[in-house]
C-alpha cells in the first residue's frame, strides 16, 4: 500500500515538472483549435490603450465601465496609430462631422478616425496658412481653438497665441467671441501672474501683416457692460464665460443689453428666492447636474469625467437661464420667433428635477422681473421690423381697435404713418398702407385714397410687384361718378410712371374740393341792364298811378282756364311701397320695382337704357340709391357682378314698408 503510494506521488511530481513549449507564430498565442482567445486579446488591447493613453485620448464614457484606469474593449486586437500631418495630407475633402458642442480638447477622443485624419490635415493647413472650407464643420474649428490653447500651457507665449486667434477668428468668425473670451482670460492670468506689469503682454500695436486685435475682439460683454449694469466681479466673470450663441434678436445692442439684464436679474433673484429656502441656485445647479453626471452619462462620483461633467452642465444650465431670459423679451418685444429651451436629455429624472428646481421658479420670476424692461427704441424696433417682417400687425390690431373706440381717421392715419416709419426697412411695408386703406375705407374717402396712393408707390420700389386693388363695392361707395374715378385711375398711372409721391398725393387730396367756377363781370351789360331797369321802373309806377275800373273776365276767358287747369300734370303719386325715410323719387322706385319684377337680376345694358330714357347716368342713378339705402342698410344695396346687377332679397325687404 505505501508502495503505491510513493509511486503516485512520483508520477504526480513527474507530470507537474513538465514544461509545455511555446507555440511560434502571431496568431498562436491567443488562438485554441483555430478559435481567437478573447482573454488573450483583451489583455493585450488594455496594455496598448494604457500606452497610447497620454498622447491619445480614449473616451471613458463606455456603459459598464466602472473604473477610468482600464477600459473593457471586445472585439479583435487593433493596433493604434496616432496620425501625423503627413499621413493625413490625402484628406483633402472634409469629414462631415455633426454638430455637438464642444468645451474642451477632450471632444476629440468622440471623433472617428476618418474625422481625426482630416483635422490633422485642416491643421496643418491653418499653420501654413492655407484656406479650407470646412462647409458648416464648425467642430474643427472649435477642437482647433482648444489645441491651440493646449499649446500655449506649453509654449506660454502669449503674442504667438493672439496671432493663431486672431488668424483663426478672422478665417472662421464662428470661433471670433470665443477665441477673444479666451486670449483675454490668459491676459488677466498673466497680469494676475505678474502684478509689476514686467511679464510679456500683447503688445498694442500690431504688425502690419496681423490684424489689429482690439479691432477685431471688443471686451467681453461682461467687462463691457459692468458699469452700465452695476455688475459684481463674479457676475462680470460669470457673463464673460458664458457661452452663448448669437442670434438675429440677441446681436442688436439694444436687445443684447435688455435680455443680460433681465439674465443678471434673474440669476440674483433666483439666488435671494433659494436662500429663503435654506439652499441657493449654485447649489440647485449642483444638484440638477449631478444628476445629468450619474443618470446620464453614468459616471461615477470623485472621477474626473463626474468632475467635467458637474462643470459642463452647470455652464448649459445658465445658457438655458439666459434662453428663457431672451424668449421673454421676444415675447415683450413682440418678436415671434423663441428659442427652443430645453436639454438633449430624456432621462425622466433629469426632466423632472429640471422642471421643479430651476424652470418653474425661473418662469415664475420673469413674469414679474419683465414688466421692469425697458420698451424698444425708435432704432431698435426699426430693426425688429425689418428682422420679423409681420411684427407690425401687432401694433396695427391695437390700432384699429383704438379707432373703434375714438372714430377719429386723423389720429388714424397719423398712427399708420408712424407705423410706416419704424417699418422703412421692412419689406412688407406696403401691405401696412393696404390694409390701412381697407379698414378706413367705409368711414373716410379722402384718408382711404391717399393710403391706397402710399400703398401703390411703396408696391412699386418691391422686388416683386403685387397690384392689389381695392374690392368693387368700397370703389363704389368712394367715388360719386365715374368721372371722379377715372381721374384716380390717371392719378395712379401716373405715379406709376413719374414715382413722384407728393404729386400723387396732392391730386389725390384735390378730387374731394368743390369745384367753384369763376365768374367774371361784364360791366358793360351790368350798366345796360340797369338803364332797362330804371325804364320799368317808371313805366310801372306811372301804370299803377292810373285810376281803372275793375271789371270780371268775359265768360270764354274763364273758360279757356278751367280747360287749361284740366290738363295740368297730376303730381306724382305718393310712394307707398318703400320707407319713407329712404326718400326715394319715381325714377328710383320704378327701378326697385323693375328689380323685383326680375327676381332681383338686371343686366347692364338693361339698366343703361332705363337710366338714359329717364335722363340719368347708369352708376349716378345706382350709387344714389345705395347712399340713400346705406344707413338702413349698413351696407350696399345694388351690387355689380360681371355684366350684371343684383340685390339680395333680404336687403330689398328690409327697405320695403
């Protein structure tokens, strides 16, 4: 029994001191029967990324990843090469790259290989001056700011950065305001750095080959507008490092002072309503981007991608403060158009914490804050104007409403003319006269008509040329004769031709003078016609000084007058058919009659020759019986369609008796 025992354990000893040689080959050490080994692989690919690490970033926002130290990558081993600028020279077409914002050189570890061989290439372009069009790629141009920055920690030569800024803000204006933020951060640090003012600084005046950096880079808006806004150190640091977009409504000075103020503020108020609460808004931004930090991104707290992120999401929290400060001035303003306020965020949680901490105290706040900003002024909304061409119908509803009340045209179309002014550079300025010219229309020719001329004359400088004219029934109601609306019509062909407004205007105004006729004396004939006076005069006086008898008219003298007594027209027969009120005439009546005999449809030649046989015009005759109708009415009586003329049943009962 001992003896097999000692023999196992022999055999035993024997088979662990057995070595097993090395497969030779690439692939045999990490395969098994021709099956790659995974284990192998993954270990190998660690030992690579850890090495490229330094010079080539890796993005460590992978799901499952809990440590930043090793990243987990399956699939097979590749090696990776960190591309030079020659290597890159072939990608000479751009690599679309989508849009995403971009605070950090760390964006480039997202980029995909293809993206990160052109930026070689873009970048060696940029420093040899050579122009690239990077067709709306604006990330480049952003990852290209933050490597030039990078360098500068290393090179710590500040004329040299301002002459890469100044280049790369000049080339891709997209990049200008930020680049400025930055090389002015760097000033201050230095100045900070250095308090005698001895260490290097930008010099003031620039070389003839550079473009004049103040020129191109005013102050940040922060130092810019801490006097005017009463601004704390931290609120000007605050505004000087935020990155907001530009847009039509924030680059006008007037607007961009309002929406900062209304954000200052904000960001104050927000403050004082949170310390009522025992907490304050850093530390609601805090708790808002922590949560963007773990649900989000899923990164894990005390690393330094939670730290970057806590940083990233507190800077787009007080974007999206500043968004709803510029949307409620655009509502003020009357400017349409708002800006989309929101996260690329879906997480439920990250919504619901947004919404309670920050937006609804925010919106609750500006309400009140907002009726506190300035109106715009007479430049600013000139420019509002002409940015949303229909802001005017705003202001011209109220206008109108505000003539109901008053029923004063003059103060009406001073209004429109005010209206017109702060619109001089809106193309749609014409249509403000048109509609002008419609609604005053039923209650003031004169002012109606001399709309309607501005309304040709600004139609005529437009691009595209509309013609509108005014409908039929209010060319009825404005002109008395077709005389009278012919002389219009030559006035507006005229203006048409000649472009000479005040012309136009004042023929315009002179259709609706009474026109007198002078009369001239002939003193010749006043003094013949006295003389023949002064003859009856006396031949009278010596006929009626003669004492005659009185005596009857013979019997076939008053008979001859009861015959011709007899044959007298009978007056006309008393209207019994039409209120009394209208006032109409027998040749006004007939032709109702005539109407309804017709079941209310006349044709115009018909109408024409009633009119002549009774000695009237056509459109003289029509337009007296729809004035005398009007205020029964409210509206025409006689209507033109095409060749034909109508009235509507319910109109004609209603000014029958």
């Amino acid at each position: 029994m001992t003896g097999i025992i000692a023999v196992g354990i022999f055999l035993l000893i024997l088979f662990l001191s057995r070595k097993k040689k090395p497969a030779t080959g690439t692939n045999s050490m990490h395969r098994r029967n021709g099956i790659p080994n995974r284990a192998a692989t993954n270990t190998t690919i660690r030992l690579q990324t850890a090495v490229k690490m330094p010079t080539d970033p890796i993005p460590s926002n992978i799901p499952g990843s809990n440590t930043n130290d090793v990243i987990d990558i399956t699939g097979p081993a590749e090696r990776i090469i960190r591309q030079s600028y020659k290597a890159a020279a072939g990608k000479k077409e751009v690599v679309p790259w989508p849009h995403r914002y971009i605070y950090s050189f760390n964006e480039f570890s997202n980029a995909t290989r293809e993206q990160r061989a052109f930026y070689y290439y873009f970048k060696d372009c940029f420093l040899k001056a050579i122009p690239v069009d990077l067709k709306n790629n604006t990330n480049y141009t952003f990852i290209l700011l933050f490597d030039l920055l990078q360098e500068y920690d290393s090179h710590k030569d500040l004329v040299r950065l301002q002459s890469m800024l100044v280049l790369l803000g000049t080339r891709y204006p997209v990049t200008e305001k930020y680049a400025r933020i930055e090389l002015v951060r760097r000033q201050q640090e230095r100045n900070q750095f250095d308090p005698s003012g001895k260490g290097q600084k930008i010099p003031t005046q620039p070389s003839p080959r550079e473009p004049d950096y103040g020129t191109i880079y005013p102050p940040p808006i922060g130092t810019r507008l801490k006097k005017d806004l009463s601004l704390s150190a931290t609120e000007e640091s605050l505004l000087n490092n935020l990155y907001y977009s530009g847009n039509s409504f924030f680059s006008n000075v007037f607007c961009q002072r309002s929406v900062i103020d209304l954000f200052v503020r904000l960001h104050r108020s927000l403050d004082s309503h949170f310390n009522g609460e025992g907490s304050s808004l850093e530390e609601k931004m805090t708790i808002i981007a922590d949560t963007i930090a773990r649900k989000h991104f899923r990164y894990r707290n005390g690393t330094e991608n939670y730290k970057y992120s806590i940083l990233n999401s507190k800077r787009e929290l007080r974007v999206l403060l500043m968004k709803l400060s510029e949307n409620t001035l655009r509502e003020q303003y009357g400017f349409k158009r708002k800006l989309t306020v929101q996260l690329p965020y879906a997480n439920e949680e990250i919504v619901s914490k947004l919404e309670t901490e920050l937006l609804v105290p925010s919106n609750g706040l500006l309400t009140e804050l907002s009726k506190n900003c300035l109106p715009p002024d007479e430049n600013t909304e000139i420019y509002l104007n002409a940015q949303n061409t229909t802001r005017w119908k705003t202001r011209f509803e109220a206008l109108k409403t505000s003539y109901h009340e008053k029923k004063d045209y003059g103060s009406f179309f001073r209004e429109i003319q005010q209206l017109a002014d702060r619109n001089k550079d809106n193309p749609s300025i014409e249509s403000i006269f048109f509609e002008a010219s419609r609604f005053i229309g039923t209650d003031d020719k004169k002012t109606c008509l001399i709309l309607y001329v501005y309304y040709v004359y600004y139609d005529q400088q437009s691009e595209k040329i509309d013609n509108k004219a005014l409908t039929r029934t209010l060319m009825k109601q404005l002109f008395t004769d077709e005389v009278q609306e012919k002389a219009f019509e030559e006035i507006l062909y005229q203006l048409k031709n000649d472009k000479d407004l005040q012309k136009a205007l004042a023929a315009t105004a002179g259709l609706f003078e009474i026109k007198r006729k002078k009369i001239r004396l002939n003193d010749t004939r006043i003094r013949e016609a006295e003389s023949a006076f002064t003859e009856t005069v006396e031949l009278l006086k010596d006929y009626l000084d003669e004492e005659t008898e009185t005596t009857p008219p013979p019997p076939e003298e008053l008979a001859a007058a009861s015959v011709s007594a007899e044959s007298m027209p009978m007056p006309p027969p008393i209207n019994d058919r039409y209120l009394l009120s209208l006032q109409l005439n027998p040749v006004q009546t007939t032709l109702l009659d005539i109407f309804k005999k017709n079941n209310f449809l006349l044709g115009a030649s018909d109408l024409e020759a009633y009119a002549k046989d009774n000695g009237a015009f056509r459109n003289q005759l029509i337009d007296s019986i729809n004035e005398a109708c009007y205020e029964t009415l409210d509206d025409v009586l006689i209507e033109e369609e095409e060749e034909n003329y109508v009235i509507q049943e319910h109109y004609f009962q209603r000014v029958q008796q």
